[in-house]
C-alpha cells in the first residue's frame, strides 16, 4: 500500500470519528434544549405580589394580633375589683359578739384607667403600623425573587448564545481540520470547550428551574412554568428612583420611632397618674350583740389614703424622661444618616446604569461583529486559531458582564427601596425571607404586652 493511500485512510478514519461526534454534539444539545417542554405562563410582578398577598392572608396572623389589640383595650376599660371583707369577733353565744361586712372600691381619681386606655389605643396604633412594615416588607421580597428570575431567564439566553457560538466555532475549526491547516489537539480542545459549555446551559438551566421554585414557593406552591420574559429595555430597575422618593416620605422607621416617642409620653402619663394616693372607700354595716343588751347594728363608712412616702415611683419617671430624650436624639440620628445612605445607594445604581448602558450598546455590538468576522476570517485562512478564540472569550466576558451589572443594580435598588422605608434590606433579600417574617410576627404575638399588667 502506497503512503498516500494510507495518508487517506487516516483522513477516512478522522472524518468518521467527527461526525460521529459531531452528532453527538447534536443529540446532546438537543436534549438540552429540550429540558423544559411544559407549557409556560408569563408572570407580572404585579400578579406575583397579588398571589403571595392572597396566600399570606390565610394565615389569619392580623386578626389574631387584632384580637389582641381589642382585648387589651377591653381591659384597659375595667374598674379595679372590689374587695368584700367580713370579720367575726366572739363566738360564745354567752358573750358579747361583734359582726362586721364592708365592701371597700379603690377609686381612680387621677385618671389612671384613662391611662391605661391611651397605651392600649398606642398598641392598635402599633399594630397598624406593623402591618404596613409587613405588607412592605412581602412586596420588596417579592420583587426581589421576581427580579431574580428576571435575571436568570436572561443569563440562560446569554449561555444559548454562547453556545451557539461555541457550535460555530467548533464547526470552522473542524473543517480547517479535515483541510489540514490545524491541529487535531486544537479541534479536541474546541470540542473541550463546547461541551462546557453544554454544561453552563445546563447549570443556567437549573437555576432559571431554582428561581422560578423560590418565587412560586412564597404563595405554597412549587411551580416550574412560570416565567418573566422581560424585553431587555424593561430589565434595568426603572422605577427605583421614584420609589425610593415615595418612601422616604413614608418611611416606616420614622414612623415606628413617633410612636415609640409618644407611647413613652403614655407611659409616663400613666406612671405619673399611678404614684398619686388613690383613695380606697369602704362601705358596711357593723352589728354587736351582747346577751344583756341585745342587737345594735351599725353602719360604718371609711376612707383609707396610701402614703406615698418613700416609694413615689420617682425614679421610673426619671428613666421613662431618659429613654424620650434618647429616642429624640436617635430619630435625627437616623433621619440623617439613612437620607445619605440612600443618596450613596443611587449614585451607585446611577454609575451601575452607565456602566450597563455602555455595555449593551456599544461593548457588546462590538464584541459579536469582532467575533463574527473573526472566525470569517478564520474560516477563510485569514487568521489564526488564536484570534478566534480570544474574539470568543472577549464576547464571553462582556455577555457574563452585563448579567453581573444587572444582578448588582437590583441588588442595590432593592437596598435603596428598603432603606428608605425604614427596612433592613437583608431581611427581603434572604433566601427564606418569607419565613422569618412571618416567624417574626408569630414570636411578637406571642411577646405582646397585657396593658396594666406589671
């Protein structure tokens, strides 16, 4: 057998083991592209807030609270219980013998029960407030696990693309190949790269099926159809700059801390109307009967006063007085310190968005026309396999960059929007934030004070 012939046995036999793994590749990245075949449903952020709105009511956690709240009001109304006292003295029929019955009230003459009544009315107060906080609270979660998904759906179409280019690539090098103007290690190396790139799909697959879970699972249930499909134009957090207007003159942490001020203002009203001597007035009727006298019956009527001599509840208005000038001093504290904090927050989404609008319109147009024409002219013996590669890589990295400027500004529109309510952004933004809300309110039911109890 002549060397040429066996030099075109040896094509024959690498042109069978291509294909053979070019359709492989086929097969394979069909079965990727297949993975979710069930029919999906296009999910507003509206639609998902109203869906966690509609379970979360189920739980019944503000009646219970208002309940609660009623209750305490309820009690705050009630006079003291009265006190019956009954005395004997004597009990030999022979001698004298005296019986007494008296019914003795405390009276509230410093309007402690009116007292009583304002913190009751401040806890009701309280609990409205908490209810905004919360339903606040639910929407920013929402938003976030939305946006999420949002941000997975587009990082899975990225992979596509790179894949696809990754197939391309794989195509013009394995012609060059069977051309003879490369390597076989380069054409192993492009068939490396392709199917890990098969596998990002995959991984980005999976955490469009996680992210879709995660959303769903906040109005119990676990579904895998719903989807975001944002055009690319409605990604970028919008909104956020005038939300976070609105909120902070709403900010739910101001608020909370005037009512604190102002529940502490009750409290000292009721301690200051509890350290005066309430009068305690007793009625009842005294009766004597002594063997050589008969009955003689008796009515008594008394007045006792407690001395408030030592213990004048003094200090408790001192710490009471304290804790409100502490709480004057925090509220400015705070109002200043958030408002700069906010302010910061926005000039970072600001930069985010110059950032992100550079990279889509002019890195990332550029990056696929290099490339493009890159591997043209690698097709066409113009340029090295370097080239194509390094294009690739270069169009990879912008690709996974806009994806990376877009996870950091919801991030960061998400903190701005919660700061400025007055929420910590950490507890939207956990991966069982829904929980620990909710367990939050459970554990406050539970901890709810009794008005008028000590």
């Amino acid at each position: 057998m002549s060397k040429n012939q066996i030099q075109q046995q040896k094509f024959a036999v690498h042109r069978h083991k291509f294909r053979l793994k070019a359709l492989c590749s086929s097969i394979l990245l069909t079965v990727v592209s297949s993975v979710s075949l069930a029919e999906t449903k296009t999910l507003s952020l509206e639609s998902a807030i109203e869906k966690v709105e509609t379970y979360q009511q189920t739980q019944n956690i503000w009646a219970t609270q208002t309940e609660i709240d009623q209750a305490n009001l309820s009690k705050a109304k009630l006079w003291k219980n009265p006190q019956l006292n009954i005395e004997q003295t004597g009990f030999d029929s022979n001698k004298e013998q005296e019986f007494s019955l008296s019914i003795s009230q405390e009276l509230d003459v410093f309007g402690v029960r009116k007292a009583n009544q304002n913190l009751a009315v401040f806890a009701q107060e309280k609990m409205l407030l908490a209810q905004k906080i919360y339903t606040a609270q639910l929407r920013l979660t929402v938003k976030y696990l939305w946006s999420q998904l949002a941000i997975a759906e587009l990082e899975k179409n990225i992979v596509q693309a790179q894949l696809n280019v990754s197939e391309a690539n794989l195509n013009a090098i394995r012609k060059r190949f069977q051309a003879g103007s490369v390597a076989e290690v380069d054409l192993k190396r492009a068939q490396l790269s392709h199917t890990e790139n098969i596998r990002l799909f995959k991984q980005a697959d999976l955490q469009v099926q996680l992210a879709q879970q995660q959303l769903s699972n906040i109005w119990g249930a676990s579904d895998k159809t719903i989807q975001i499909q944002l055009a690319l134009n409605r990604l970028w957090p919008q909104d956020s700059y005038q939300n976070v207007q609105t909120n902070l003159a709403e900010n739910y942490f101001e608020k909370s801390r005037i009512l604190q001020l102002k529940n502490t203002q009750a409290q000292l009203a009721y301690i200051q109307a509890a350290k005066r001597p309430n009068p305690t007035v007793s009625l009842g009727m005294n009766r004597t009967k002594a063997p050589e006298n008969g009955n003689e019956n008796q009515i008594m009527l008394g007045v006792s006063v407690p001395l408030n001599i030592f213990d004048r509840q003094q200090y408790d208005v001192k710490i009471n007085q304290h804790k409100q000038d502490a709480l004057n001093r925090q509220q400015g504290f705070y109002a200043q310190q958030n408002a700069l904090q906010v302010g910061t927050l926005l000039t970072q989404l600001q930069g985010l968005e110059a950032q992100f609008k550079d990279v889509e319109k002019t890195q990332l147009p550029l990056a696929m026309e290099v490339q493009q024409k890159t591997l043209l002219g690698f097709s066409a013996g113009k340029f090295a396999l370097t080239d194509v590669q390094q294009a690739t890589l270069q169009l990879q990295d912008i690709r996974q960059r806009k994806v990376e400027l877009l996870k950091a500004a919801w991030q960061t529109a998400i903190s701005a929007e919660s700061l400025s309510l007055g929420i910590e952004p950490s507890v939207v933004m956990s991966a069982d934030a829904i929980a620990q809300i909710n367990q939050t309110l459970w554990d406050n039911i539970q901890t709810s004070p009794v008005v008028g109890e000590n």
